[in-house]
C-alpha cells in the first residue's frame, strides 16, 4: 500500500515539475509586437517574421477590432472582424491557416481602451 501511494505522488510530481519546465517555454512562443491605443485611423504595425497565429488582447478599457489586414510583401489578406474585447477576456486568436512571412499589420480599431498584439 505505502509503495502505491508512493508511485503515485511521485508521478504526480514528475507531471508538475513538467508543467512548471514547459509552461514558461509555451508561453515564450507568442512575440509581443505592440501595446496599442484603439481609436483613430488605422494602425501599421511591423511584424518580418514567420507567423501562423495572430493574438489580440485588452490590456484596458474597451477595444473593438475591426478588420486586421495581413501583409506578405506586396500580398494583402484582409480578416473582417468586428469583434470587441474587454480588459480581462480571453485573447481573440486569428488563425491564418498556416505559416506566413508576415512583414506587416493593419489594424483598423475603435473604442477607448488599449490591446496587445502578439504573433506565434
């Protein structure tokens, strides 16, 4: 019985001491690429990376996104939105269907608040 109860907590402990080693490492995938304050024309932010995942989050107030344009050199690919965010919410992830050598954003915002724009 003593050496059950043993095996168990020391799985239980191999698999948090897991978590703890590649939790960090997970979230160093995202690349902040800019805090940004929502309102007034569009936004133009430089990413020149390798992207497959777009995040954006409220860090304050309310945000609304629009439409998030991505740039591939000369190639535009549009992703109409229309979603808002408030502080505390979950990031809203686009998807882009596979890697891309993103070399830029626009992001058409509103609202009063300002958001995180992150890339993996």
């Amino acid at each position: 019985m003593q050496k059950t109860m043993s095996k168990r907590i020391g799985r239980w402990l191999a698999v948090a001491m897991a978590v703890m080693v590649a939790g960090p490492a997970l979230a160093k995938d995202w690349v902040k690429i800019d805090d940004i304050q929502a309102g007034g024309g569009a936004k133009e932010l430089a990413v020149n990376r390798s992207v497959a995942r777009i995040a954006i989050r409220a860090l304050e107030g309310d945000v609304i996104i629009n439409t998030v344009v991505v740039r591939e050199g000369g190639k535009k690919t549009p992703y109409p939105l229309a979603i808002r965010r408030a502080k505390g919410q979950e990031s809203y992830v686009i998807e882009l269907g596979s890697r891309r050598q993103v070399t830029g954003l626009r992001i058409s915002d509103g609202g009063r608040g300002v958001y995180r724009v992150s890339v993996k």
